[in-house]
C-alpha cells in the first residue's frame, strides 16, 4: 500500500524473497485470503529476522499496532489475551509488514467456542508422500460418504489439512470429540500407516491424524499464510483432484500469485457450505 512505510524493504527473509516481496504478495492475495481471516482471533508466529530459527509466537496485540487495528478481549485461564481482528486489507497488509504467519481460530468473534469449521491436520511423521496422500485421499471419501463437504488445503510444510465448513452449533470438545471418532475410523482400517497416537515415540513413522486444532483456543495456519522457512513455501487451498499432483510444500510466494492469475480459490465457498454436525451425529446414530 502506498501510504504504508516498510522498514528495511530490501531484506531477504526467505532464500528468494525480499520483506517487500513478501508484503507485496499479501498486498496482492487479499481478496482470497482476507475472507478466511475475517472475524477470527488471530495469531501470530513472527519472525522479523527471516525464515530461521528465532521466531516467537504472539496472541496479544503489541501496544504500536496502529488504532485502526481491530481487537477482541478473550479471558483465558487467568488472564485476558487480546487478539488481533483482521478483517480489512489495511489490516492484513500491516500486519505483513510486521513479518508474520497467521494462525486463526476455529470459531469466529460472533460465537466463540462454536466452531464454523472441523481441522484434519495430517503429519507425515516419516512415512512417504504417498502414505500421507492415500491417507487424504480416505479421510476425504469417508468425510464425504457421510454427508460433508471437505475441503483439501497445504500446511505449506510437511503435510495437508481436510477441512470441513460446519454451522457453530457445537462445542469446541464436541467437535474435538467427533473429528476424533472419524480420525480412528481411518486408523482402524489401517492401522498400520495411519494412527491417532499423541505421543510421537509411539507413532512408529505412521501418518498422524491430529485433531487437536478443534481444541478450545487453538490455532491453525490461515489458507494462503507463507510459512517461515527459506522455500518461503504456502499453505495452498487445493482442488481434490491436485492431491496427487501438489506436494504439501509445492508452492512458494511466486507460484502462488501465478496460480491465481489463472485459477480462482478452490475454497471461494467454503463458507457458504456449511453443514450441521449436529444432524450428521443424529443421521449416523439411526
């Protein structure tokens, strides 16, 4: 934006990228992404010195943000985290220029603690791309066999998420609760690939069906966020029919602004599509 100052704008952040580059890209993906950050609690992984070790997590927003900035007071445990609202492309532009990943909620400001959407986060844990595909690629098939739409997106690392739009009707754990059920459905057919084991010395190189990020006041990283390693990598919305063919790191900042020259956002409805767990659990209890 051009009435936003960037300090050192030359740096390089990433092995292929300037700190310019890397606001310029936001800059240039609000329209897909600002939809996916609107009205969640955000926050950040910063990493201000570039794509190396060193990097901090942030939940409250720093004292300088601009007053612009919108914000939301949520208590937690003893005390109230003040987290970031980004909801207009200012916002999200700024926040760029402060060198960041954005991690969201899974519930938005309106209804806290009710989901709008459940979170697969699939981790390799060292078995090939292939094991983690076919996991996807089932944990898809059943999700959909019972009534869901899912939705496939990059972590932008080492694996992918399936996502499913839901009305925020349920609890935080009653969504947790039932994302794990599914999660041990695919295990149990499988058990020899794919597991649910919380503790990685127990994983054996399994695929790693996490479901955790539907736990109260966690996070998961925002569709089209850059990651903070030296590939400059994205977490990338994808159609069903990319898993074959885009790896969980498959797109850097540059990719990712070519591709959407050509292509719309694979997840434009996502939250248009939303479905009630509440009726799914009542439909599969019958």
């Amino acid at each position: 934006m051009d009435d936003l100052e960037i300090s050192n704008p030359e740096k390089k952040l990433f092995a292929r990228y300037t700190k310019k580059e890397y606001v310029d890209y936001h800059e240039s993906i609000t329209s897909v992404m600002l939809p996916h950050l609107k009205n969640r609690p955000l926050s950040l992984y910063r990493f201000p010195d570039g794509a190396a070790p060193g990097g901090f997590y942030q939940k409250d927003m720093p004292g300088y943000f601009p007053t612009w900035i919108k914000h939301l007071g949520v208590k937690q445990k003893k005390r109230t985290v003040d987290y970031i609202i980004c909801d207009t492309k200012q916002s999200l532009v700024y926040i760029a220029s402060q060198v960041a990943e954005f991690h969201i909620w899974t519930s938005t400001k309106e209804k806290l603690g009710y989901p709008e959407k459940m979170v697969f986060d699939l981790d390799p844990s060292g078995q090939g791309l292939d094991a983690l595909r076919e996991v996807a690629r089932k944990l898809g098939k059943l999700l959909r066999d019972i009534g869901f739409r899912p939705y496939l997106m990059t972590t932008g690392k080492s694996g992918y998420h399936v996502v499913v739009p839901i009305h925020p009707e349920q609890t935080n754990a009653a969504v947790r609760g039932f994302a794990l059920k599914i999660a041990m459905v695919i295990e149990n057919n499988d058990p020899e690939v794919s597991t649910t084991e919380l503790f990685k010395e127990k994983r054996k190189k399994r695929v790693f069906i996490d479901v955790n990020r539907n736990s109260p006041h966690q996070t998961s990283i925002a569709p089209y966020s850059v990651r903070a390693v030296q590939a400059a990598s994205v977490a990338l919305p994808l159609e069903w029919t990319e898993l074959r063919k885009v790896s969980p790191d498959g797109y850097d900042i540059g990719a990712t602004l070519r591709r959407m020259q050509k292509k719309k956002d694979p997840w434009r409805d996502f939250r248009k599509q939303t479905q009630s767990l509440k009726e799914v659990i009542g439909r599969l209890k019958k």
